[in-house]
C-alpha cells in the first residue's frame, strides 16, 4: 500500500482545508438533522399529533378495501385519522407498537390477548358495547370479553369452512361426506391426473386442523372456565390418524406458491375439495358459478358436533392514545352507528358476515345461494376458540400435527406432548 | 529544526510555526493535555453508543429475565429463575438446538469444500481469473430475501413447472413439495445459503491460497511432486489453516444466527427451526414474552460464546503461531 | 551427445503441454458450469418478471415466455409503499455505514494511537462485545427502542447499528500497522491528534475503509432481522426487504411484479457492489485471514 505525501502545509492548502473542515461538519450537522426529522415524521406521533388519530389495519387480500376505508377517515369530520395500512406481520408490529406506547389510536386485531388486557394496553370498552350487547351472537363477543369485560368492537366474521365442486363428486360417484372419515376417503378417491382430493394448507392441514379436529371429535380445546386442555383425547387422535393417511396416499396438494387462503390453486383445479375462508366466495362462484357448495367440518368416529371456524376482526383503541375520548368516538361511530359502512364492508370486497345479527340479516348478498348456505351453517356450527386459547398453545398443537402427518410421527405421543406444553402455558397465563 | 527525527519531542520550533500554520492545532505534540482531550472526543461517539445500545439493554434484558413480563416491557412479577426453566425445558427450544446442530452437519462442511474447491479451480486458471471470481461473488451482494423468493417460488416451487422439479421430470422422477417434506427442505435450505455465501469464502481463500510462497511449490516440483492432490495435501492444506480456522469459526457462528432464510422459507415448520426463530417467535412473535425471551437471549448468547471459544482452541486461532510454524518449516524446506 | 540429450525432450514438453491444455480444458469447463449454475437465479428473476399472468400459473416450466411483458417494472415503479421502501432503505444503508465508519475509525484511532490509560480497558470491552453476537441482542435492543418510542421509525432502524464493535476492532488494528513515520511528520509540522487524524491519516485510509464501507453498505441494503424487529407497520419505516418479504405471507400477489421488484431492489446494492468490488477484495485479503 502506498502512502500519499501530502502532509506538507502550505497557507492556501490550510486554507482550503479549514474551510472544508467546516463543510465536513456543516454535512455532519445536517445528516443529524436528517435523521432526527425523518424519525420524528414517521415514528413519534403517527398522525402528526395535534388532534389527530392513527387508525391501523392489515393489508386486506381484496381490491378497494384500502381505498374505502381511506374515504370513510377522509370523510369523518369530528376528528382527522390517518390509515396505515400494515404489510406482513400484523399482529407482531402491532403489538410492537401498542409496547412503545404511540402512533397507533384505534387499531383491528384478530388476537386479542389477555395479557395485553391486564397488562393496559386495550382501552375498556364495556361502556360502548353494553347497550348493543344483545345484538350480537355468543361466538362474536367470545373473542372480545375477557374477565367480564369488553376490549373490542367487532367489525367482521370470517367463517373457515370446506368448499368443494358437485360436479366432481358425482362423477366419481362419491356421497358429500357427513364424517370426517369419510372426507379423508373421498379426497384420496379424487387424487387423480392433474387434480389433488383435497386442498388444506401447503403443511397438509395441520394449521386449519389444529382446532377443527378437536372441536369435531367433540373434545373441544379448553373447558368452559379456560383453565383445563381438553384436546388429547382418543377420539382426536384417530382423527389425526386418519389426516395423516390422507396425506400419505398422497390425497392433498402441497408445494402450491400461495396457500390456502389464496383460491388460485382451487380455481385452477387443482384441487377437488379446499379449506377456505367465506372472504374467496366472489372469486371461486366467479370461476364455477354455480358448481361451488359449501359444508361444515363434518364430525370424527362417533361425535356429533361439526364445525365451522370463526375468526373475527375487531376494532379496539389504544389505553396510550393521545385522545382516549376521540378515539373510543370515531371507533364507535364507524362500526356501532354507521351499519351502512359495516354491511359495505362486509360483502363490498370480499365476502364476510357483519357480527350483528340484525346488519347479517338485512344484507341483501348474503340472503341466497351459497352465501346463505355459509350464513346458515356458521349460526348452527360456529366456534371460535377464545382470546384464552393463547397463539402458544396453537403452536404447540400445530407442531405436533406437523410432525404427525409430514414427518410420520405417532398422533398419540405427539398431542400428549403438545398437551403438556399447552396446559403449562394455560397455567402461566391463569396467573 | 524539522529534519532531526531523533531529536525529543519538547524541542520543536513551535513559536515560528504556530503563526504559518492556520487552523493546526496548538499543542504540545505528545503532550498528555492534548492526548487526553483527543483521546476522549474520538472515543466519546462510539463509548456512547457502546453503553447505550449494548451495555444498557443487555443489563436491562438480564434483569428482565427474573421477572414475568408479557406483552409489556417492564417488569411485573418476579419468578427467580422460572423463566430459565421454562425455556430450558421446553421442547421447541431443544428441537431448535436439533435443528442447529442438524443444519451445522450440512452446511459448513458442504461450504467448506465448495468454496476451497472452487477457489483452488480459479486460482489455477491462467487466465480470466478475475472474471469468474466476480461471478461467484456477485449473489454476496444478494439479500437473503431475494434468494428465499427465488428458491421458493421459482427453483424449488412444488409444482411441475419448478426448475428443480423440471429437472427432475427429465428423469423421469415425480415432482417434489420441496419446502414441505423432510429431508427435502434440507436441499432448499443448504442450497440457497450456498449461493448466497460461497463467493465470500471463495475470495477469503483465494487470499490464502496466493499468499503460499511459490519456493514451495517450486521446491516440491523439484521433489516430484507436481499439481494434484498429493501438491495439494502437503503443500497447500498446510498453509491454508489458520484460513481454514477462520472460516471454520465464521461459518459456524453465521449457522447459529441464521435466520432470515428460515423465516422466509419455512416459518411455520417446527423440524426446521432454529434458535433465534424460536426466539423471534417467543419474545416477538404472537407470544410477546418478554422475560421468557430475555432469558432465552441470554441462554442462546452464552451457547455461542462458548462454542466460538471451544472451537478457537480446537482448531488454533493465533495466526501468529503458524506463521511461526510456517517460518520454521520454510526454513527447515530450503535448506535441504 | 547434445543430440542424444535433446531428441526426448520436445516428445516430454509437448505431451506435458497437452496435459496442461486438457487440465485447462477441464478446469474453465468446471468453472463455467459453476458460474452458470450461480447465474440461474438471476436468469429466473428476469424471465419471471417478463412473464404474463397465466404462464406463471403454468404446469409446465417455461423458458423464455413468448411475449415477455416489460409493464411489471413500470407497474412497480409507480407503486409509492415500494418506492418509499427503496428511498428507507439507501437512507439507511447510507447513513448507518457513513456512520459506522466514521465512528469506528475515530475510535480505532484512538485506541491505536492516542496514548491513554483507558485505552486498554475501553479496548478490552471492544472485544467482549465482539464476542456476543449480534442477532441475539436484538431483543435486548428492541426493550430499548421501544421505550424510547422508536419504533417503526427510521431513528430505530439506523441509531442502534451505528455502534460496531467489529468495525473498531479492524480499525484499531489497521491504525496499528499505520507507519508512524507520517504522523511523526504532521507532529513536527504543528498539527495535533485531530489535524494529524484529519490530514493524513485519513486519505491514507481511504482504500481500507472502502472495503469497510462496500461491506457495511450491503449488509445494511439486506439486513432483515432488524428491520422486520423494529419497522414496518403502516406508513413508517418499511425497507425493501421487509417489503419484499412480507409477499411470501401475502394472501395473493402480483408474481410479475414481485420479481421485477426483486429486481430493482437488487440494483443499487449491486452497483455499489460493482464499483467498489476491488476494495473489497484486496480489504479482506488485507485484514489478515490470509495468515501472514
């Protein structure tokens, strides 16, 4: 390496390197600026602190949500809320957020957990709920209300069921299914050239089964009081047997580049049966007309319970916004008072049930074919495991089912194993 | 005056030149006034920022650690070293550790010898060396993202039309779910950090391998001993050591934190989880346990400390002490 | 005699020149093989970005599409949450590697040459630190962060890496191996540490910290951990590769432009990478690995 000898001063090089030394930190002093204006734009105070409201959501799969809920903030007089609009992990930068204690004032969350409750995160929001209690049914309040009180507004029901195609089963001559057993059989005797029998997740079903499966063999996931697990059971772990046989007659389509919440893969035909959420109606009745049903999780061996799976989003407020009084207004305002906007929604993108019954009801969308149908079995069969049901213990039950049906492991150890886990946790939590 | 060098510091001519030399510091070169100011206003930034980010938060995580703190970061309750048991007993973590250990066995030894093997091809290229090796170090300026969509969606995508699955048709072999199903994800898993990885390594060992004096070389052809394995084992392996020992150390410490191509890849896959994924999922993840995954923090932390210093004294470090051994065999070699 | 001695010769050289060619046959067929494998990636972005729709979707695996459709980078490059994300990302990687190297080198300096008690110690810590790794301080990090309120800001992305203890490590051995010679002669000149520090030392650093900055600049462009720990919700500080990466989880997606933003999100880095390539590969030659 070379060094340069350019250390000799003259006055006109010192010179001109005082005065370079000044723009060196004129440069530095202004990077500082930079970084500490930039910073204070996005972080700090979201909506730009005076008055106004930072309202959060996931980013919705459908077209026009975005735009929609950006006219309803623009058109809210009483205060001005900024939409941010989240990528990827919503429920991790969320929670994030909510920690740092600003930027976020009312907020969507589908996991609303106890910890956070106790611990001060969620404002309390019996206050608002409590004249319109009645209005909803017992499986849309079970993921707000923890320890007697209301933390959430439900906004939406997403109901998880199976989608099949009629033409398909007849003409392989197979019966719809009415047990579980008999699910697993006709997604092997649909396997066959292009198309797969059944279509559940590229992990062969473990993460929609995971709770379907106990709810079905008549189990449940946790008793009545949250504070026993109740999901290993015999029953259980037969139905499991029978997913895993599934998988390794090579019944289920795995490997497919979106997963199951994506319809593509059924539109395209490559499955016979799927999993999915009522949100993909529009697309799959686009694709087959008529030639979409639905049906509930049927029962396994000799339970009698079917299900079908509820998730909810609900509209909460931050215990830390800058305006708690605001807040709780513009939440109220937006999913109490204006049932308009909640059945546009609801059914104006993607297709979900408004949790009040009365709003359910009085959409025109959901009154015939295989909406209706949907609308139906969620109000006869919908479960939701409740906020007690913490993302651990799903974890843990996920893992097992993982291991069971792509690594070939023995059901019965496995979910004795994830029980253990989950009971640990259920009693940590309990304290 | 300025021209004697071994002249003491304290007789400069410094009236004379303090006038000439605008903006030069006025001090008494060596002088332990001056030091000391300088000493500190160039340590200052980084010393405040040592505290800050590192010495502060780790004290702060340490002590968290001893308490219950769920979805919230301060401390509530205080559980002693409940949180350490939990973690070490629980069976995601020691899956975690398998899966290290598992994915440790593929890839640093597969990396080893492709980076080795492929550096010793290009160092004997008598032309274009340049060339080739920019191609092998060009996917190094790639992130791990970008690899994770490509081999996921395009190279080892479970459908027919993946490249590695059109590959496979070709013999006529049925397409693979790559991503999920054991041991397949391995293939994924190893082949995107390879590509990823190997050009680093190639360059490090090119370094090494055109640091090899050519008098041993030249001695060894006098010997008889020309280009081949037998050149390569007793002349080249020898002097590449204390390169080999380096990247022994880096590539196991870049196998313990690896995470981006996991999360990507395989998020939700317990058999291919390694720690600091469970640790991102237990701390930060839907979990938000804070004291359980300082604890964690602490526990992963402490492993690799005391991998890196076994493996250091294993494999010899101190590029100095085989320089020595180097030096004397050097020695020994032209005299005979 | 002189006969007899040379009529071997030219059969041995010309057989060991034909040994030498087919060695050079094989070893540029070998590593060209290899080079094309490692080009393949690229190869796959770019055909996938030009790809329409229903090709994607296909059964079968498509080499080149027939009519290869070059909206997918328009289309990216009129989405604003991508653009902001690029413009994060250089903000970043640009000031937390300027940083990080100014910071360094004033430290290493000082600890290299700036007589001290504390030197010793404060470089005793240096190496503590070094010895804990940096993924596994990104919890401890991020109580601290959030705290402070940084989160999803660009101050949390940038703040907390500016401080590295690796790079003070390099550069304090660096500035050992600094011929005193020069900065004896600034001494004599008149200057003191900060005007030797300044006028010498550092144009005379200029190809090492080059490496450094290539380095730091594409760690900083890739880095995911971090920044999916502490950004990326709503409007704040997303980069591109949490940008990217948050496709993989997506419901459905635009598979054209995700490649063609794949694409682009490679380019700065590469250009950088490029330019600098050379520092780079004599930087790391130089700090040593080699043994001598």
């Amino acid at each position: 390496m070379t060094f340069s000898r350019s250390h000799r001063l003259s006055p006109n090089l010192s010179a001109r390197l005082s005065r370079r030394t000044l723009l060196a930190g004129a440069g530095a002093g202004a990077a500082a600026l930079t970084l500490a204006s930039c910073g204070s734009n996005d972080g700090g105070t979201g909506a730009g602190g005076s008055g106004g409201l930072s309202q959060w959501y996931h980013q919705y799969g459908e077209d026009g949500v975005q735009q929609a809920v950006e006219d309803w903030a623009a058109n809210y007089e009483a205060a001005e809320v900024t939409v941010a609009w989240t990528l990827g992990d919503y429920a991790s930068k969320l929670s994030s957020r909510l920690l740092s204690g600003s930027g976020v004032d009312v907020f969507e969350n589908n996991q609303i957990d106890p910890a956070s409750a106790r611990s001060g995160l969620y404002a309390d929001l019996t206050d608002v709920m409590d004249p319109i209690k009645d209005q909803f049914s017992e499986v849309a309040l079970k993921p707000v209300t923890i320890d007697g009180k209301i933390w959430g507004i439900p906004m939406i029901t997403d109901p998880q069921l199976l989608w099949y195609r009629p033409s398909l089963l007849e003409a392989a001559g197979i019966a719809v299914p009415t047990t579980f057993e008999e699910l697993m059989q006709a997604g092997i005797e649909l396997t066959g050239g292009d198309q797969k029998g059944l279509f559940v997740g590229n992990d062969g079903g473990a993460g929609v089964f995971s709770q379907a499966i106990p709810v079905v063999a008549g189990a449940g996931l946790l008793n009545d009081d949250a504070t026993q697990v109740t999901f290993n059971t015999p029953e259980v772990v037969a139905g499991f047997a029978a997913l895993q046989a599934a998988y390794k007659a090579g019944a289920m389509l795995v490997g497919s580049p979106t997963d199951w919440t994506d319809p593509t893969s059924f539109n395209a035909g490559l499955a016979a049966i799927t999993w999915q959420g009522m949100w993909a109606l529009p697309a799959m009745v686009e694709q087959f007309g008529d030639d979409v049903a639905a049906m509930a999780i049927p029962p396994v061996g000799g339970s009698t319970t079917s299900a079908v799976m509820v998730s909810q989003w609900n509209e909460q407020v931050a215990a830390k916004a800058s305006d708690l009084d605001a807040a709780k207004a513009m939440a109220k305002a937006q999913w109490v008072d204006d049932a308009d906007f909640q059945k546009e929604f609801a059914v104006g993108f993607g297709f979900h049930i408004p949790p009040r019954t009365a709003t359910a009801a009085d959409t025109t969308e959901l009154q015939d074919g295989v909406a209706k149908q949907v609308v139906d079995l969620t109000t006869e069969w919908g479960f939701t495991a409740g906020p007690f049901w913490a993302p651990a213990m799903g974890t843990a039950l996920t893992d097992a089912i993982i291991r069971i049906v792509s690594e070939n492991a023995d059901p019965a150890t496995e979910l004795a194993a994830a029980q253990a886990t989950a009971q640990q946790t259920l009693d940590s939590l309990a304290s | 005056m300025s021209g004697n060098s071994t002249a003491p510091r304290t007789t400069t001519t410094k009236p004379v030149e303090r006038t000439e030399v605008a903006g030069a510091k006025v001090v008494r070169p060596g002088g332990v006034r001056g030091s000391r100011l300088a000493f500190w206003v160039f340590v200052t930034p980084f010393l405040v920022g040592l505290v800050l980010f590192t010495l502060v938060p780790i004290v702060w995580s340490s002590g968290l650690s001893f308490f219950e703190a769920r979805g919230t970061l301060e401390a509530s309750r205080f559980v002693g070293l409940d949180n350490y048991a939990r973690f070490l007993t629980d069976k995601a973590f020691t899956n975690s550790l398998g899966t290290f250990v598992v994915y440790a066995i593929f890839i640093v030894p597969v990396t080893m010898a492709v980076s080795l093997g492929l550096a010793v091809l290009v160092n004997g290229l008598p032309k274009f060396q340049a060339f080739y090796r920019s191609v092998l170090f060009l996917p190094v300026a790639c992130s791990y993202v970008v690899g994770a969509l490509v081999w996921k969606l395009g190279l080892f995508s479970g459908l027919p039309s993946g490249v590695a699955n059109t590959f496979l048709n070709t013999f006529g072999v049925d397409p693979i779910a790559w991503l999920n199903s054991s041991p397949y994800w391995w293939v994924v898993l190893v082949s995107v950090r390879l590509w990823l990885q190997v050009g680093f390594y190639v360059v490090l060992f090119l370094a090494g391998l055109q640091r090899i004096p050519q008098v041993l070389y030249e001695a060894a052809m006098i010997d008889g001993v020309s280009a081949g394995f037998r050149r390569f084992r007793y002349i080249t392996w020898p002097q590449l050591r204390p390169t080999v020992a380096a990247v022994l150390l880096l590539l196991l410490v870049a196998a313990f934190q690896a995470f981006d191509e996991f999360l990507n890849l395989v998020p939700a896959n317990p058999a291919t989880r390694p720690p600091l994924v469970y640790l991102y999922n237990v701390a930060l993840g839907a979990q938000r346990d804070f004291g359980l995954g300082s604890a964690g923090a602490l526990i992963l932390t402490a492993l690799m400390v005391v991998v890196a210093l076994l493996q250091t004294r294993f494999f010899g470090f101190s590029a100095a002490e085989d320089r020595n051994k180097r030096t004397r065999k050097n020695r020994s070699e032209a005299r005979r | 005699m002189t006969t007899l001695q040379t009529a071997p010769r030219p059969v041995g050289e010309a057989r060991r020149t034909a040994i030498r060619t087919g060695g050079n046959v094989a070893r540029y067929s070998a590593v060209t093989i290899v080079s094309l494998l490692f080009l393949l990636p690229f190869y796959i972005m770019v055909k996938t970005a030009v790809s329409p729709a229903a090709d994607i979707a296909s059964r079968t695996f498509v080499l080149w599409p027939s009519e290869p459709d070059w909206s997918s980078f328009s289309r990216v490059l009129e989405d604003p949450t991508f653009l902001r994300s690029m413009v994060n990302s250089a903000l970043m990687a640009v000031v937390l590697t300027g940083g990080q190297i100014v910071i360094a080198a004033m430290a290493g300096y000082a600890m290299a040459r700036i007589p001290n008690r504390a030197a010793k110690p404060l470089f005793s810590a240096t190496i503590v630190v070094l010895l804990i790794p940096a993924a596994t301080t990104f919890l401890p990090n991020f109580l601290i962060v959030a705290s402070l309120g940084w989160v999803d800001s660009l101050r949390g992305l940038i703040i907390p890496g500016l401080f590295s203890a690796f790079n003070v490590f390099l550069f304090r051995q660096f500035f050992l191996n600094f011929p005193k010679e020069l900065e004896e002669a600034g001494r004599l000149d008149g200057l003191g540490y900060f005007g030797v520090f300044r006028r010498i030392v550092v144009p005379n650093t200029l190809a090492f910290a080059s490496a450094l900055t290539v380095l730091g600049f594409v760690g900083a462009w890739n880095a995911f951990l971090w920044p999916i720990v502490v950004a990326g919700g709503g409007s704040g500080a997303v980069t591109v590769q949490v940008y990217l990466s948050s496709f993989l989880t997506a419901q459905t997606f635009d598979y054209s432009g995700l490649f063609a933003a794949a694409l682009l999100s490679l380019v700065p880095v590469l250009l950088v990478f490029l330019l600098l390539q050379r520092w780079l590969v004599r930087g790391v030659a130089e700090t040593g690995m080699g043994g001598t």
